[in-house]
C-alpha cells in the first residue's frame, strides 16, 4: 500500500502525553523518495509533517497544528 510505503520511508520524533497516551506532538521527514508507478504517476522528493495537538479536556485532545510541506513532481493527465 502506498500509505504504509510514505511511513516506512519517514523518520522523526513523537511526543506522548504519558497521563493519556495521546500524540502530542510529531514531527518526520521523508528519508527517501516514494514512487506511485514507478514515478509515473507522481514522485514525491522531499517532504516534512509536524502535528501539535492541545489537550481541551480531560482525556480529549483537539489537532492544533498539522502541516504537510511536500516537494516532487505529477504528471499531467491533458496532452
């Protein structure tokens, strides 16, 4: 599957809130390329994730922040 391919090629830190055990914060970056069709379809280069999320109650967590910066190319379906 393409997205356990864009995991498996992803490298950073989590932070876990240890009371609750939720994501806190997340921030990875794409150690190698991903290809879809052999990079026929789209080829993405570089790419970075961060993610904060902020506790708004009791056990309940509320995703602040999530940002996807992503670099490569897709190729066009009009000739």
């Amino acid at each position: 599957m393409l997205g356990d391919r864009v995991l498996g090629a992803l490298a950073g830190r989590a932070w876990v809130d240890v009371s609750d055990l939720q994501v806190r914060r997340v921030e990875a970056r794409l150690l190698k390329p991903v290809k879809v069709a052999g990079g026929i379809v789209l080829s993405v280069k570089e790419a970075e994730v961060a993610y904060q999320a902020l506790p708004v109650a009791p056990g309940v967590w509320f995703p602040a922040e999530v940002t996807l910066r992503a670099r490569g190319r897709r190729r066009s379906s009009s000739r």
